[in-house]
C-alpha cells in the first residue's frame, strides 16, 4: 500500500510539474526592440492583437477610430476606419478576418470584418454585443482578449476596482443577452487594466497594467503565475514603459506590448537552461 501511495503521489508530481512548464513565464522575458515607432500613427495607439494568420499585427486607435495593420517590425501594411465608432479601446483577432473592437464607454464588443483590401469599415452594419457590465466615460472597457475553444471573451474594466469579465455570447439564434462572469482574483493587485490576450495554448489570460507598469499571467482561474515588470531597470528596459495600452503574444512566443502615443516594444524570452524533467513523453 505504502508503494501505490508514494507511486500516486509521484504521478501527482509529475502532472503539477507539468502545468507549471505550461505557464508561459514572463519574468524570463526580455526587451528584444524597442521603442519602435508604429508605421502610419501618431498618436493614441489603445489596444493590440496578433493574427496568427497573416503573421502580423493590429492596432487600434481611439482618435480618429482607425486600425492599422503592421508587420511585425512595426512598420505600416495598411490603414482602415472605423466609421461612425466611439472611444474604441481594444481589439482582438477572432480568426479569418474577423474581428471584435471594444468601445469603451458605450460598452461595447463590436464584432466586425477586415477583409484584405478594406478601406473602412461601418458601425451601423456591425453586430454587437453589450455585456451587463457597469461602465462610463472614465471607467469603461479597456481591453479584450478571445478564447476560440471555448468560444467566451475576456473585457477589462479599466479603473475603480478594476476587473475582468468572462463574456459567453448567447447562440446565433437566441435573442438572450450576453452572460458576463466576474473572474474574481484576476485584477486584484492593479492599479489599473489597460490590454487583455488570451494564449489558448496554455489557457493562460495576459493582463496589461500601464499605471502599475506590468503584464500579468493568469491561469484559467484568474490566479496569477508569473509577471513581467516594465519598469526602467527591469526587463532589459532603461526606462519604464508610459501608457502601455496594449499586448500580444505572437505564434512564434514573441511578445509586444504598444504604448501611447505610438510606440511598440518587442520581448522575446531567454534561452532556458539544459535541464532533466520528468515530463518527457507525457501528454
């Protein structure tokens, strides 16, 4: 009995030991390039996401409502507007060419298409989804992130307890309102929360804080496993990252984070040391 309890307690190790290798750890990740000023923007550059598709990079921006495509150096593939949006503060790449922007003090998740060679894009033929969600012009939505799994997306709400939703839209054919989850740890420790990205490889949820310089991990619980630090001094940065309004991990385990006005910053993680685990040929 003594050996099938200590056996069990080994296999129970093992299967900790291999979560914790899933975290994506941000302290081990270091300033790459940066400040790169983003191709085709000036000022006011407020959310980030990465198509995994086209292997390149989308920024939003809240004056004038404009996404710009970038390549991955930062430099400008093409403009569109978003015509007739309000305060758009986040966006997140759904797959194909669809997208969600998130409007913030309206409230909004804004579902839309970016087709190769558009030009603009128009509010008023656009679904949306307005989660129960409490919300103004000095506290509203702030970033969102997507899990196409599970098929839910993630909003921050930026400031005043600041927190993060899990949003399960109802059915194509339901009437029924969106169904809003507070994750209840997620946000706790922030001063504010500024971007989301959601890594659906290891169900791990990114939360960008500009007033507390930082991006923290969290697993699907909301509790978190690990931090970058974006403060002058730490992560290879000479100086602390100003408004860091947006993040994005890339396929490639890139990480980018934008700032206002118009700056992107490029991490990448060091190389590990050689190690034994006793993961190997687990799944």
């Amino acid at each position: 009995m003594r050996g099938l309890i200590t056996a069990a307690g080994l296999l129970l190790l093992g299967q900790v030991l291999c979560e914790a290798q899933e975290s994506t750890r941000l302290d081990q990740y270091t300033l790459a390039k940066g400040p790169v000023v983003i191709g085709g923007v000036s000022q006011n550059a407020s959310g980030l996401t990465y198509h995994a598709g086209r292997d390149s990079l989308f920024v939003v921006l809240d004056s004038p409502q404009r996404v710009v495509e970038l390549s991955l150096d930062g430099s400008l593939e093409r403009k569109i507007n978003l015509n007739k949006f309000e305060d758009t503060e986040g966006i997140v790449w759904l797959g194909e060419n669809r997208f969600a922007v998130a409007e913030e003090a309206l409230g909004n998740i804004v579902l839309i298409e970016l087709e190769p060679k558009d030009g603009g894009v128009s509010w008023k033929k656009a679904k949306k989804l307005n989660p129960d969600i409490k919300v103004n012009a000095a506290n509203g939505l702030e970033g969102i992130a997507y899990d196409p799994l599970g098929k839910r997306f993630f909003v921050a709400r930026e400031k005043r307890s600041p927190a993060v939703f899990k949003i399960i839209p109802p059915k194509p054919e339901s009437d029924m309102p969106s169904t809003s989850i507070l994750m209840s740890l997620a946000g706790r420790g922030l001063r504010d929360i500024s971007g989301l990205h959601y890594d659906v490889k290891s169900e791990r949820l990114l939360i960008l804080s500009h007033e507390s310089a930082c991006v923290v991990e969290t697993n699907k619980y909301g509790i978190e496993t690990s931090r970058l630090l974006l403060r002058g001094g730490k992560s290879g940065l000479s100086r602390t990252i100003f408004k860091a309004e947006g993040v994005a991990l890339d396929k490639h385990g890139t990480l980018y984070i934008v700032s206002e006005p118009n700056l992107l910053y490029v991490f990448k993680k060091a190389k590990p040391r050689p190690q034994s685990s006793g993961c190997m040929g687990s799944k």
